[in-house]
C-alpha cells in the first residue's frame, strides 16, 4: 500500500525553524507562563495580517469566544452566523447563551450571502454581532458584507482560520471586521500542533481579552476576581512553533496555489466538474482544493475511489441549519449552502504531496468518467 496522502497535515519546516524557538523556551526555562515567544508570536502575526493588536490563545474556537465576549453578545442576543463551515463557529454563540440565525452561501464566494445577510437585518434589526466565515482559505464578499454591517451598526467578526495568507482586493481576511480569529489546529495552513489567535486594531479589547483569557485575575496580590475568567492562554513552547510556522507561511499558500492549479488544469474538462469560485479581488490561500460535482460522476463515488487508494478526500461542510443540535435555530437563505454540501468534494490538499502522487489522484478522478 502506498503512504496515506492526506487532506492536509502538519509540515514543519526544513531548516527546523520551529525547534530553534522551542529550545530557545527551554533554554531560558520559559515553558510557561506566556514569555518571548507568545509576545513575539503576536507582533509578528498582527503584523502580517495588518492588524493593531494580536492575543495569542488556545484555540481558534476560544478566540471566537472571545471576540463574542468582546463584541458584548450575552444571553438571548442574536448572531448572524454563516450556514456552510465548521460547528467551531457557532459553537461559541451558544457559549455565550446567545442565539445564532445561519445564513445562506451564494455561488460567487461560496461565503456568507450578501443579499441573505440584508435580508436577515430586516428581519432581525436588534442583531448584536455578525460573523463571517472565509471558507477553505475563499474570502467572502467584505465590501458588500462591510458596509451592510456599518449600516446597521453591528460588530464584526471574521472567523478567518482557514484563510492566513487569504487577501481580498489587497488586505488581508482577519483585518476588516472589528475582531478577527486565526486557528493553528493541526490540519490549517500552518499549526502549533493547536492554537489561535484573536486580533483587532483595538489594543484596549484585546488587552481586556488576554484578562479574561489568564482567569480574570484583577491586579492584586492576592487572587481577586470580578469577573469571569477562562484559561485560553497559548504556552509560550506552542507560540515557538508559531513563529517557526509563521516563516513557512508565504511558500504554503504558493504551494496550495500549485496543487489547486494542478487539479484544475488536469481535470477541469471532466463532464460536471466545477472548481472553488475565482474572481478578480480574491487572492486565495487555496487551504484546502474544493469542487463541485453536478453530473454524472457523484462526490461519493470520488472519495470511495480515492479511499480505495489510501487518499484522503472530504465532503464540503454539512450546513449548520442541517444539524441535529443546531436546526430549531431560524436560517435564512435558499438551497445554495445545501446544494455544495451535497455536490462539494474537497481534494488532498497536502503542502507536502508531490507531483507523482498528484499525477495518482487526478488519475483515479479521471477514470471514473472512462
Ligand atoms: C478550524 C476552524 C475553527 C476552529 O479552530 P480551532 O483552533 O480548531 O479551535 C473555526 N472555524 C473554522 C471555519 C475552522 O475551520
């Protein structure tokens, strides 16, 4: 049996950047708390993504967390939150005892729906926060989303861990809305093994959200609290990884661009296939190779075939509304999120897959239409 190909798996860099900041944290004895690494794994992400002020923390799904909590979204308040991703985004909502109402994708972005997202602020007007997801490293339409959110005054967050290194119309995902996540899970673009970030050009929020993300402690000697705390702090061995990762960035999102380009050169002329959507503002780290399958040939078929192989390929995300613990919640929207779930194939996707095994799956594929 050939090496299992996967979807998308760590790739530590060669030149063994990440080791070096780890030791250096051993070194000095600085495996926790925080120390140089996380305060210097946040400068150079904000950085990156244009943003003022960066916490690093556990997870991506705390930083949404947080940002709720930021954004002020407490029991009974309605989030906007889009149908087609991963439950990481709406899970938090009902952290924060708040009530999501999902909203549909259209075919252009595959992301949150413009016309569905106005038509979900005139049936809820007293909305408290939107969060908008960019999807498998796509940005979502930010002008259209943007302004509809000025309009009705509503704090924005961008879930964007799928899209480090995503640009749209020349800035980076993460940086329009009034609070932006990154996750570094195992399988993004690049990992800690776990971890994510919350980012905003509001320095004072994200210092309040390292408050509550260290227990909530108050200045004091003793240990005092007024308010409730978490413990979503990113150890300062995990922050070393990130900044080793964070050097690998920009040859990651240049080889996903190879891999998309290569299923798309090889099998765009198979009868019924269409790719991720491309337009000219967005400028897409292609985490993860996606298409659409409406002939013949049925996504199940794909991944059984590949499977078969030792490939690893997934559906597109079962939509939010579709979910047992998550359909008493309202939706908004048509059948657009369900029809990619339903036809969406996404494609092994590894930064470390090589041209001979990318030549084996577009070879699978293409049997399948002889
Ligand atoms: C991975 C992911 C998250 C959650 O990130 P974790 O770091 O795993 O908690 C949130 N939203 C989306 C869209 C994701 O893909």
């Amino acid at each position: 049996m050939n090496d299992r190909i996967f979807l998308s798996s760590p790739h530590m860099s060669d030149e063994g950047f990440e080791m070096e900041y780890i030791k250096e944290a051993f070194d000095t004895n600085w495996i926790a708390p925080l120390g140089k690494n996380v305060d210097e794994f946040e400068k150079e992400l904000a950085l990156k993504v244009g943003s003022k002020a960066a916490a690093a923390l556990t997870t991506g799904t705390g930083a949404i967390h947080l940002a709720l909590k930021a954004a002020d979204v407490n029991d009974g308040d309605i989030v906007f939150c889009p149908t087609l991703t991963f439950s990481a985004t709406a899970n938090p909502i009902i952290y924060q005892n708040a009530i999501p109402v999902f909203i549909d994708s259209d075919y252009e972005t595959w992301n949150m729906c413009p016309k569905a997202l106005e038509e979900a602020f005139e049936k809820y007007p007293e909305v408290k926060a939107v969060i908008v997801v960019h999807l498998y490293g796509l940005s979502a339409d930010m002008d259209k989303i943007v302004e509809l959110c000025r309009k009705y005054n509503v704090t924005l967050i961008e879930d964007a861990a799928e899209s480090l290194g995503t640009y749209y119309k020349g800035k980076h995902t993460g940086s329009f809305g009034d609070y932006g996540i990154f996750s570094f899970n195992g399988n993004k673009i690049i990992t800690t093994s776990g971890g994510g970030m919350l980012v905003s050009n509001n320095e004072e929020r994200i210092a309040k959200a390292r408050f509550w993300a260290t227990q909530s402690r108050d200045q004091a000697r003793h240990y005092q609290h007024s308010e409730l705390g978490y413990n979503y702090r990113m150890s300062n061995v995990v922050a070393g990884i990130g900044r080793g990762q964070l050097k690998m960035l920009d040859e990651r999102v240049a080889k996903k661009n190879y891999i998309f380009n290569f299923y798309k050169r090889e099998l765009s002329h198979l009868e019924g296939i269409d790719f991720m959507p491309s337009n000219e503002w967005n400028k897409p780290n292609y985490w993860l190779s996606s298409m659409t399958l409406y002939g013949r040939v049925r996504p199940i078929e794909v991944m059984e075939a590949l499977e078969k192989e030792n490939i690893e390929a997934r559906p597109v995300w079962k939509p939010m509304h579709m979910q047992p613990f998550f359909e008493k919640y309202d939706f908004v929207g048509t059948d657009v999120s369900e029809k990619l779930f339903e036809n969406g194939v996404c494609l092994p996707s590894d930064t470390k897959i090589t041209d001979e095994q990318l030549g084996r799956v577009v070879k699978i594929i293409r049997g399948l239409w002889e």
